[in-house]
C-alpha cells in the first residue's frame, strides 16, 4: 500500500501576488487500481481576496504498463472578483470525465 501526498503553492502575476494551492492525494490499491483526489484553492490577492476552489477525483486502472485508464469527477466553483467568496457565483459546475493516459519508457 502506497499513499502519496503532496501540496503545492504558485504566485506572481503582473506585480500583484496571488496564490494557487494544490492538495493532491493518490492511494495505490495494488498494481492495477489507484483512486487520487485533489483540492485547490485560488486567490487573486497574496491569501486573501479568494475567488475560486476545486476538488475532484477518480480512479485509474492499468491496462498495460503503458496505458493507463481514468474515470473521474469534480467540483469546481468560482465567484465574482472583490472578496473572499462574495455572492454571486459565476460558475458552479460539476464535471465528470474519462481520460487514457500513455506512458512512454525512454531508455537511457
């Protein structure tokens, strides 16, 4: 059983600092089978001035040590610019995708 985590912080745009948080998480089930899930938090101003959050997530299944299927689902949702999550939304959506992921093995 493996578990991976891992969070990631981005800023910068035009002199004015933002942020972009990332929570990842992925559990391998075994060889074949892993479920991942992620959360994201924005701000337009350095920690404050928050406009949007995400969180999804799916499983994958190995077909082949080379190709990689994903089955997932998320949240995602943004409100207007001016304040920490201030009323109304422009976007609530939900959105579920597939996705095959190919693996290429370079030899050194």
């Amino acid at each position: 059983m493996m578990v991976y985590f891992s969070i990631h912080t981005l800023s910068a745009q035009n002199f004015e600092l933002g942020s972009w948080n990332i929570l990842n998480l992925k559990y391998n089930h075994d060889e074949k089978w892993s479920v991942f899930g992620e959360a994201q938090l924005r701000s337009l101003k350095f920690y404050s001035n928050f406009h949007y959050y995400e969180y999804k997530g799916g499983m994958n299944y190995k077909v082949h040590k080379s190709v990689m299927l994903t089955l997932g689902a998320g949240s995602y949702q943004t409100y207007r610019e001016g304040g920490n999550f201030v009323l109304p939304k422009n976007n609530d959506e939900f959105r579920l995708w597939p996705q095959i992921i190919l693996f290429n093995q370079s030899v050194s």
